[in-house]
C-alpha cells in the first residue's frame, strides 16, 4: 500500500471523536485554575500535616491533589530529609530493595513534529534522518542483548514511514533475536518490547498490543495548555488533548500497562508534578487503574535547539530530587523511571528517593549501538546524554549499595499486569515476587554477562538476598521457599528464564 506524504499523513492522524468521548462537559481533566488554587492554599504546612501525609503514603495509599500540593511547598530542609527517608521506605516496602533495568532502541528520527525543545523536530535541518531497516533492528538488538539487557524500550518519531505497521514489525523482530550469552552456554534475548511513540488511534493500538506491547508509553510533556500549544507550533502533536487522552485509548485498546510522565524544565515543576496526579487520578477514575510508572525526564541540550538549553524554567539537582520524593509519596505504588538523561552522582541520589528503573549502556542515536562511537553528536540524537556508564559498571555500583539488579519480567508473562499487578502492588505482595525473580535473573547475569569486579560484588549481595528470602515468613507461608531454592539451583547449573 502506497503511503501517504508526510503532510497529507499528519493531517489524518488526530481523531476528534476518540477525544470527545473523554470529556466532561467539554472539558478535559486538567484545570489549570483548581491547580495553582490548590498550591496557594496549601502554603506553609506544618510539621504535624506532613507526617500525618507522610503515614498515608506508609500505607500505600495515593495521596489527594491538597495533600500533594503541601508536600511541594514544605520550605523546611530538615522536614524534607524525613520526607526522603520515608520515600525509600515507601519504595522497599513496596519494591524491595530492586532496580529493574531496560535498553532504549531508537528505531527513526523522522518526524512530522515541530517540538522546539527537539532535536528531531521537522524543521531542524541540523538533524541527520535515518530509519532502521529490519536487519539493522536486529543488530542493534543484538548489542544490547550482548550487554545482558532482558528489556527494551522502543522509540520513533512520529512520521507515515514508521507508522504502527513498522513499529509492529520491529517489536517482533526485536522478539526473534536469539544470542549466546559473553560467558557459559546460555541464549540471551529480549523478553519484554515497551514502546514509546506518538499518540495513535484505538485501531492502530490494537495493532501493537496484538505484536506484543508491553507497556505503552506517551508523556505529556507539559500540562499547561498554553504553554503547549507554544512550545508544539504544527503537526499532530499540537493537539493537547490528543495527547491526554492517549493512554485511556491504550486502555480501550487492550493496552492495560501504560505509563506517563512530563518532561521538566519546560514549566514549573511543581504544577507538573500536580498534572501527573490529575492523569493517574483520572486514569484509575475512569479505568480503576493508574499508570504502571511514571517518569520525569529533565530538559536536556538538543541540536538546534534554543529552548532546550535556555527556558527559564530548568529544574536543579536540589529540586529535581524534592519533585522525584513527591512523586513517589504522591503515588507510592507506581514505578518511577530514571534515565540515562541524569548524570551518575544525581541518578545515585534520586535512585534513594523512590526510584525502581533505570537504563545503562544507554544509545540514543539512530544505529548508535552497531556503530558505538565514543562521542555523542547532537545532530544525530534527540537530546545529550548525562549518563554513558556501561550496564556492567551501574549494576556494579548499586551492588554496592544493596541495590540488586532486576531483569525480571515475569509478571507480564504470568498475568500479573492491569488492575492485577496494581492491587498486589497496593498490598505489597507483588514485591515479594519480585524478589524472587529479581534474584533469579541476578543469577543469570552473574554467570552469563558480569566482568570479574562486578560478580565479586554481585556474589556477597546475592547470598545476602538468599539468606534474607530463606527467613522472610510470607515465603514460607505460601509454600515458595523451596520452590525458589529449586528454582536458583537450576539457573546456577545453566538453566534460564526460570520465573515465579
């Protein structure tokens, strides 16, 4: 079939009838009004208001806009090292003491867009295009596998040449890559394709969650409406409700993992941090379940790009930590994504506050990982990089601080996924697992891909994790000790994806 241009293709993207439909009243659920309302009001709280906040995040419960909104105007620095505390006391409760890692694929940067913040906008004639062909999917697959990474995102802009079919025939020719480990006898593959692309209708959503979506990502950027609409002056992306509602059409779809987020830097970060509530609020209201995580990438420099390196509204370290804090409080059972857009030192001090997943051996560049130079070139990217650590030395260093690494995905493969995964994330029962399984593909990593210095660390931690799972009384109940034990023994002697 033949493809339309780019313009013609643009102009039939967005679907008017698959916005209204979500409305109320012909409003959508951001009201910038009742926002900033409710961040004035909510000045100045007192010690006693937050702890009390902080014990309903304890008990895993998502916090209302008020209380929130009084969280982002504590101004005292001894309240917010409480506040950061029992954030990672949230997220061990939760999650564990885990950190679940993924491989970003960047498969086009074509695009009908016109961001002013990126660096693959149409009008960016800075910017070297390229689109992946099938084979070249594969070998950039074939990299990141050979890193030891079980999960990966993919990416495109948006553009008729990488439409939903294309996107569906990556996902699963990123599925078929089948490559023997660094060391030993085992097969490495991706088991888990999370995409990250540009809203589409519930039809063409049906024909990614059918090639075996994971999870579908779409961030906001900014919730400010006017805003908004300056910062995207033409294509599909203009439409902000478009957008919005990208996610409760992944719903209908079948779609039932999704995930959000805002880009920081573009607005005050304390209204966005408000505009991610009101999403997950609104997803749960309308579907009973929020998002599976939430990320909050800050303003990186893009080629070509003025905006990216000089709105008024960039988010320092002392902040980018408080809002991070926020939002795991705000939203205790949601995973939180930081990514390689961090440099090492703050990616570690955020990583304490609440985080549950992160990327390394990160490329962002179109064939970046086949290719591997040693220097980023922001006209071949979307944005530069803070973090260009390999996989083997970010595993190494939270091993250091009694971080396990997780290449889990057996909750999606088991059912655990939609309203299941949320209720046992809820009542800090799906951590439990993931303990177990955050172990087992510990064990695969250490015998199939750690250097010599990180299996030495990985080695203490893993016994450590053995010994606490063997005396915790909920896998005794449940009968899983020895199943686990079993379970490991089998990975030990080469056996994989082995999962509970």
């Amino acid at each position: 079939m033949l493809k339309l241009k780019p313009k013609e293709w643009a102009k039939q993207v967005v679907k008017q009838d698959e916005i209204d439909k979500y409305l109320i009243n012909g409003k959508d659920f951001i009201d910038e009004e009742t926002i900033f309302d409710k961040l004035d009001k909510n000045q100045n709280p007192d010690r006693e208001e937050i702890r009390a906040i902080l014990q309903k995040s304890l008990a895993i419960k998502r916090l209302d806009p008020d209380e929130t909104a009084a969280l982002l105007n504590v101004k005292d620095e001894e309240l917010w090292e409480e506040m950061y505390e029992t954030a990672l006391e949230v997220k061990k409760k939760v999650y564990d003491n885990r950190i679940v890692f993924f491989a970003p694929l960047y498969c086009s940067n074509l695009c009908v867009n016109n961001c002013v913040y990126c660096g693959f906008r149409k009008d960016n004639s800075q910017e070297r295009r390229r689109i992946l062909t099938m084979d070249e999917v594969k070998e950039e697959t074939r990299h990141v596998v050979g890193e030891g990474h079980k999960r990966m995102i993919v990416v495109y802009g948006e553009h008729p040449l990488s439409d939903v079919d294309y996107m569906a025939e990556t996902i699963k020719t990123v599925y078929s890559v089948k490559e023997k480990s660094k060391y030993g006898d085992g097969i490495g593959n991706i088991r888990r394709v999370n995409v990250n692309a540009a809203p589409m209708s519930t039809a063409d959503l049906r024909k990614l969650w059918e090639a075996g979506i994971g999870t579908f990502q779409v961030f906001q950027e900014t919730y400010n409406h006017k805003l908004y609409n300056e910062l995207h002056p033409s294509g599909p992306k203009a439409d902000y409700r478009w957008r919005l509602y990208a996610l409760h059409r992944a719903m209908d779809a079948g779609i039932d993992d999704v995930a959000i987020g805002a880009l920081f830097g573009l607005y005050d970060w304390r209204f966005e941090v408000m505009g991610l509530l009101y999403h997950t609020i609104d997803l749960e209201t309308q579907f009973g379940i929020g998002p599976h995580t939430i990320s909050f990438p800050r303003l990186n420099p893009a080629g070509g790009s003025e905006v990216s390196r000089n709105s008024k509204y960039l988010v320092n370290d002392q902040d980018f930590k408080k809002l991070v804090t926020v939002l795991r409080l705000s939203v205790p059972y949601t995973g939180l994504i930081i990514t390689a857009r961090e440099k090492p030192d703050i990616k570690r001090e955020v990583i304490k506050v609440g985080c549950t997943q992160t990327d390394a051996s990160t490329r962002i560049d179109i064939g970046g990982y086949t290719e591997a130079s040693k220097s980023q070139d922001e006209n071949k990217q979307q944005f530069l990089l803070g973090e260009t650590r390999r996989l083997d030395e970010v595993i190494r260093k939270l091993a250091e601080m009694d971080m396990i690494t997780s290449f889990c995905t057996a909750g999606y493969r088991c059912g655990r996924t939609g309203d299941k995964i949320m209720g046992l994330l809820e009542n800090c029962v799906e951590g439990k697992f993931c303990k177990l399984n955050a172990v087992l593909t510990y064990r695969e990593y250490l015998d199939d891909y750690a250097s010599e210095e990180t299996r030495r660390v990985g080695e203490r931690l893993i016994q450590k994790e053995i010994e606490e799972i063997k005396n915790m009384p909920f896998y005794k109940e449940h009968k899983l000790t020895q199943k686990f034990v079993d379970y490991y023994e089998r990975v030990a002697n080469g056996k994989r994806d082995l999962y509970l």
